[in-house]
C-alpha cells in the first residue's frame, strides 16, 4: 500500500541571510507575524508597512533525508505554492511552479539533501509575462491578470493589498510500487429513480508496473465493480437502485454516499490481491440543469434541482482571510452554518478568490448550500498566449476533477464581469485586437466542462446575457449585476425592473464598533478619520454611504455613533428593497445573490459579517428576507400590493391583517384579507383603496401581517415622517440554564422604528439575537445577549447600560 508522510515540521523561511521557523500550511506573512517582524496589516494603516513583503524573493528550506523504503518511486507532492517558485533538491532543480492554484508532483526517488523552495516576486513575475504577451487593461492598477494567483492578494474594492507567498497547502511524500490512482472522475447521474456512478479512473504506474496486472474495485450503496486496468486507464460503473436524492437546504435531505476505490496489485499466493493505493470520496444522487429558455419576458435563468425549480437565495462569498493559509476547516464551517441560519441556500464562490480547500463544499454537502464555482478571472483582460494558456487548462482541468463529486456544486461559470467590461469599460478599443479572455469563456472552459464534468451546466460569465446577441448585463436575459443603484441612486430604484437573475447587488455599511475599535486603536473614530478612510477600499464609499443616508435622513454632523448606526440601517434596508421586490416577482426572476457573506479583513464593505466575524444588522435582515414565507408591502403603478412569497413546498392558507396607522398610534383603518400562495408560488393581493396611506403624509404609514411575519411601507421619508420621541423600557433577564446569556425585553409606549441593540458596545464577546426591530406601541421584543460574561456578569449588567447600546430612528 502507499505510504504518505506529512512533511509539516522542520521548515524554516530565510529572512536576511538567516533562518526562521516557518509554519507549513502557511505563508511569508504569518511566518514574520509569528517572529514579531512585521505589524498586523490589519491594524490602523499597516497595510502600507508590510507592502515591501510582497515585492522580495523568498525561500523556505528543510532537510530531505529519505529513509530506506520498499517501494519504487517516492514523490514530493505540493497541494498548493504560491505562486512562482523554483524547487530543488541537494541544489538540483526539481522544476518550476507559476500558479496558485494548481497541486505539484515531483519525482524524488533516492534524492537526499536540503530541499528548498525559492519563490519569486509575484510583481516580478507579473511583470515578465506582460513583457512577453503584452499589456491589458484592468480594473485595479495592479497586475493580477499576469499571473495565476488569487487575484485580490492584489487589493480589490473591499480588501487590502497584501501579496502573500508560501506554501499555503500541504506537502507530502508519497512512497509507492507498481501503481497508483492519479485521477478519478464520478460521473454521477440519476434517470427514471435509478443512481449510476460511472468512475472514470487513471493510474501512474512504474517501469516494472507497465507488465503487471492491475485491477480496480469500487463500491458505494452496496454496489460493487471490479475491472482490469488497462494501460493507465478504466472505467467502473455501479448501479444504486432508488438512492435517496440530495436537495437544497429548505428541499429536502442531503444524503450523501461513501464512494471506495481500491487499486490492487497481482496475487499473493498467501494473502490475494495486493492493495496499492485507495480512493474515497462522498458523493450525492440528484440533477442540476439551468432552464435558459426564451420567453416573453426574455432569456430565463433558472436552476432546476432534481426537476423542481428554484427561486436561489444567495451570497457571494469571497477569501475568508486575506492570508488564505489561515482559514480552516472550523472557520468554513462556521461561516458556512451561518449562511444556512440565514435562510441562504447558494453561494457563490467568486472568481477573484479561490477554489476553496475540500472542507468548504464538504460543509456545503451537508448544509445542503448550492455552490455556484466561477473560474478564477475577473474584472480584468486575461491574455490567452502562452504561459498562461497552459496554466489555465491546467488548473481548470484539476479543478473540475477535484470537485465534481461535490452535490452542492451546481454551476460552473466563466468569469466575473469581463464579458461586461469588454462591451461597456474601453476595453474593446483599447485592446486593439489583442486577446483577452474570451476564447476562455466561450471556447477553453465549457469544452473543459463538458469533457470532464457533463452532468453540471456551464456559463460563460456573470453578467451574461447568453450571447452576443444581447448587452452582457441586459437585466432582460440571463445573469444580471446591479451596481447602478449603490453607486448613483436610491435603494428604491431596484423596483424600477425586474432581471431574470441578480448575481450580484449590494450595500456598504462599516462593520461593528469593537471591530472598528481593535482595528483602529486609539482613533478618534470619524467618518473621515484616517483610519476609517483606509479601511474604506471602494471608490467615493464614505461619499456613496453619506448620500445614501441623506436621501434618507437627516446626515448626522460630528455624531459617529448616529452616523454609524445609520448606515447600517440603510445597508440592511437597501438590501431588503431589493430582495423583497425581486422575489415577489418569481418566476420572472429566479435568484438573488447579494455581495456580499464575508470580510477578508475589517473594512467597510458590503458584508453581512465581518471581517472579525461579528453580524451585521444585515445579516439578521437576510434571515428575514430569505425565510420560506415572506411578508412584502410592494409599491405599484395604481397603489400598493402586498405580496406573499411561499418558497416552501406546501401550500400557505392565511389570513392577512392591514392596517392604516398615523404615527402617533391612531388606527385610521383596518381588514383582513384571506390569501392562499400556494407551494413554491407569489400571491399578489391589491391594497383596498382605504388602506392607502396619503401619498407623502409624514404622519401615516401601513402595517401588513401573516403568521407572525409583517412589513410596513411609509408614505414619505425618514427625514419628513413625524415620528414621536421613542419611548420604550428595558429590562434585563439572566436565561434559567443560559450561562453568559441574556434576555433584553423592550417595551415600546410610542412607535419605535429600527431598533437596533448593538451588544458589542457591552463587551467585544457580546451579541444578539437579533437585528432591526420596528415596535408598535405597547408591544414588546425579546431581544437574546450572548458573551455578556466578560463584561460585568449576567447579574452586573444593568437595564441603563444595555440602553446606551440601543439605537433607533428619531424624528428630525
């Protein structure tokens, strides 16, 4: 059998002619951090302090003493270098890497000696490509399209320039004879109820392995199949008579099903067959096709799992961690089991990030999170000659191997907005003819796709319109992004049409104040304090988040914490604008993917979490936003509408309660209304003419109820709505059993619109349950603390210090 061992330990990284003690998984970064060389780039504007790291050559060195083995062959396998390095061994080079995203195996059979890793600027890398194919235009002025790296280590809109280098994967030796298993490939299909799993298997062999008998078993579900290996290849096909299907989260289950390879040697006259290497994945049973048909109302969009079609609830997800090497497999899961909590059920990995470690689609497997997986380009021209040719094939032909046994893996697309910016950024003058991506997505990768992975459906890019025929991100056909109204007009503007599907829409909003406060100590926090200005990566953001609350209320002057509290209320609002609207229009539209789940670092950004993990008011707004049943009050042409989107799979008999009130708490009018949206359905119900609020009173506004779900709609802004001086009472209750938990109980005697209690202004450890909450006098919200044990003991934690940490809207 082979033997594999981790080679984790003994690595040092030369720093000025002499060693450090480098961790392996890990990088340049962490290693100088550990030795206190280099501050957090995180804190204040350090970034700007470690900036020399990423333009110096580095090497990592360890001793490679191979003991004595049976075997024939040993190889030195690398998951992952980033990114240009040169590896020898004893002095003799072993080879050359130029990308990220790519394994590496080398052929060390009875070498010995210092083995060393020399990586090379990834500027200086870059910057030799472009010498030789050319310059392209890009949306950040760093050269990220040069090389096959992640491309946001270069600085993006939301993230730091932080160019790391490293061996960010592990490394292993392997010590074999005979044979091994080099690729498998699980088709996996399902057709009239039956499962097939088709295990399309290469092997490696040695010289003296080419004469010898080889065979492959494999089982799954209590099928089995054994076949001969031919030369280096073989097929083996196991019928699963009725699996049990995974589903999306909300659909149904997600079985999933142990899939065991075993690759044998010839017979043993005492013990048969010779186990030589073995293969195991977990693999699901469903279908998964994209329904793009054309209708009146243009070219849908729509995925389709297991033949129900699906309204997709959806985040963008980029790198956890700027310094990639740090995330693990608790930090995904985490992260992961919040998205499912907020009612998420896709995520999309985007393609200026990663393709993330196994254990992120294993947590999607079982949470039951579709995985829509871009190709790693975006936003820039990627030229298409040689070396980056090559390294694309490469890595997209590893990349789709690896990861096509996932179920949750429901799409592969081509790019992130270069189709768009080709058409609409100057690039098509500018390249003059010279290449730029598309023979990628529209040639190289779907027949990648199609040879490797038949089963999953491909798209060229998002936006894509589905051909040229049509504008890249014509909202009438195919994937749509949303920028307009972040970057120039109000969040009201998301009703002004309906796209087949947004794959990208968003608002900024600073992350939580102990983040701000750990990652700017000793600030005088202000909007424009330079701090803040630092961790504010997006163009004109403080200009675009200051406009976006002064269409709303009035700017608060000198007031951070109103300022800030109020940029969250209209990050989560915005986003909800847009959701709510959207999904009332189902099936025209087909999915929401707001931009974005995660922070790399703490910033402001469009984040629901952020980058010290903390939730946004955002975050509990998706929760809302994105449950089966969903409340909305819908502007229309004639009056108001209210909506009721029932994305669960039964039937919704409810009565609807309308009510017209002033803000002083006076009932002006009152119905009910019975309403039944059916399964995976939107019911529209036309407000009765005395339920409308006067068109632009400050004083009225209207209530719509279902189930214990609500929606209001106001008839004039923040800024010229009458609202009361908020009255309401806290008290604070110790949870029977709850440790460090607490109940905040508030009781509103006036309208009390967007509360919002902080609990990270109690402690850094704290936090609540929930976001925004609008009371209507005498009602009551029951809002759950957690971590409040570090602040001053449950029972030290008075009614008036937990008010300092609430918020609300306030009339001007």
């Amino acid at each position: 059998m082979k033997d594999v061992t981790p080679l984790s330990e003994g690595w040092n990284l030369l720093h000025d002619g002499s060693p450090l003690p480098a961790q392996v998984p890990g990088c340049v970064h962490t290693d100088l951090l550990d030795a206190g060389l280099i501050p957090d780039p995180f804190i204040g504007m350090n970034e700007h302090e470690v900036a020399w790291v990423g333009r110096r050559d580095w090497t990592y060195t360890r001793p490679l003493d191979l003991p004595p083995s049976a075997h024939e062959r040993t190889d030195l396998v690398f998951e992952g270098l980033d990114t240009a390095a040169e590896i020898a061994v004893g002095g003799d080079l072993l080879g050359r890497t130029r990308n990220m995203h790519r394994s590496y195996r080398f052929d060390v059979t009875g070498r010995s000696g210092e083995l060393s890793v020399r990586f090379t600027s990834a500027y200086t890398e870059a910057e030799a490509v472009k010498e030789l194919v050319g310059e392209r235009p890009n949306v950040y002025p760093e050269p990220s399209q040069y090389i096959r790296k992640m491309a946001s280590s270069f600085g993006w809109d939301w993230g730091p320039t932080v160019v790391t280098a490293g061996i960010w994967k592990p490394v292993r030796l392997e010590t074999w004879s005979t044979a091994r298993i080099d690729r498998v490939r699980p088709v996996v299909t399902v057709a009239d109820g039956a499962g097939r799993v088709e295990l399309r298997v290469e092997v490696e062999r040695t010289e003296s392995g080419r004469s010898r008998t080889v065979t492959a078993h494999a089982t799954v579900a209590g099928a089995e199949a054994t076949t001969v290996v031919e030369g280096d290849r073989a097929t083996l096909v196991l019928e699963v008579p009725d699996p049990a299907l995974w589903w999306p989260r909300g659909y149904g289950e997600q079985p999933l099903y142990d899939v065991e390879l075993t690759l044998l040697g010839a017979d043993d006259a005492d013990s048969g067959p010779l186990p030589l290497d073995t293969w195991h994945r977990r693999i699901g049973f469903r279908t998964v096709r994209l329904d793009r048909s054309e209708d009146e109302h243009g070219t849908g969009f729509t995925f389709v799992v297991n033949g129900v079609r699906v309204f997709a609830r959806g985040v963008n997800w980029i790198p956890d961690d700027v310094l990639p090497s740090r995330i693990t497999s608790d930090r995904y899961r985490r992260r992961l089991e919040q998205a499912a909590a907020a009612n998420v059920d896709l995520v999309r990995v985007w393609g200026g990030g990663l393709y993330e470690s196994e254990a992120f689609y294993d947590a999607c497997d079982e949470l039951g999170l579709m995985v829509w997986q871009d190709f790693l380009f975006a936003c820039s021209a990627y030229p298409e000659e040689p070396p980056l040719r090559g390294e694309v094939e490469a890595e997209a032909r590893e990349n789709v191997v690896r990861l096509m046994p996932h179920p949750s893996l429901v799409l592969w697309n081509g790019n992130n907005e270069n189709l768009w910016g080709f058409r609409d950024w100057g690039w098509e003058s500018e390249l003059a003819g010279a290449t730029w991506g598309e023979g990628y997505y529209l040639g190289l990768l779907p027949r990648i796709v199609a040879e490797l992975d038949p089963t999953r459906p491909y798209t060229a890019g998002s936006p894509w319109s589905g051909s040229w025929e049509h504008h890249p991100n014509d909202p009438a056909h195919g994937t749509h992004h949303s920028w307009e109204v972040w970057n120039r007009l109000d969040h009201g503007e998301y009703r002004a049409s309906v796209p087949r599907f947004v794959a990208e829409f968003g608002w900024q909003a600073p992350p939580a104040i102990s983040t701000l406060r750990r990652a700017l100590p000793g600030e005088d926090l202000a909007p424009g304090s330079p701090g803040m200005l630092h961790h504010q990566k997006a163009e004109d953001g403080n200009g675009k988040l200051n406009r976006g609350v002064a269409r709303h209320f009035a700017l608060p002057d000198g007031d951070f914490d109103r300022w800030h509290y109020l940029t969250q209320v209209v990050q989560a609002r915005a986003v909800a604008a847009g959701i709510e609207h959207w999904r009332s229009h189902w099936p025209v539209c087909a999915g929401t993917i707001v931009w974005q789940l995660n922070d790399c670092w703490p910033v402001s950004s469009w984040a629901a979490i952020d980058g010290d993990e903390r939730l946004k008011p955002l975050y509990h707004e998706l929760r809302r936003v994105y449950a089966d049943r969903l409340v909305t009050v819908q502007p229309e042409v004639d009056g108001l509408a209210v909506a009721l989107a029932n994305q669960s799979a039964d039937a919704w008999d409810t009565e609807v309660l309308l009510r017209r009130l002033t803000t002083d708490g006076t009932t002006l009018a009152r119905t009910r209304l019975t309403a039944r949206a059916g399964a995976r359905s939107v019911t529209r119900l036309a407000v009765p003419d005395d339920l409308l609020p006067t068109p632009h009173s400050p004083k009225e506004y209207l209530v719509a109820e279902a189930d214990g779900l609500r929606s209001f709609h106001f008839a004039a802004r923040d800024r010229d709505t009458d609202y009361p001086t908020p009255r309401f009472e806290v008290e604070v209750r110790p949870v029977t059993g709850g440790g460090d938990r607490v109940d905040v109980v508030v009781t509103a005697h006036t309208l009390v619109r967007d509360l919002l209690l902080q609990a990270d202004r109690l402690g850094p450890d704290a936090s609540a349950d929930r976001g925004l909450v609008t009371l209507l006098p005498n009602e009551q919200a029951r809002i759950t603390v957690s971590g409040v044990s570090g602040v001053s003991g449950v029972s030290g934690l008075s009614a008036d210090r937990v008010r300092e940490a609430i918020f609300c809207v306030e009339g001007s």
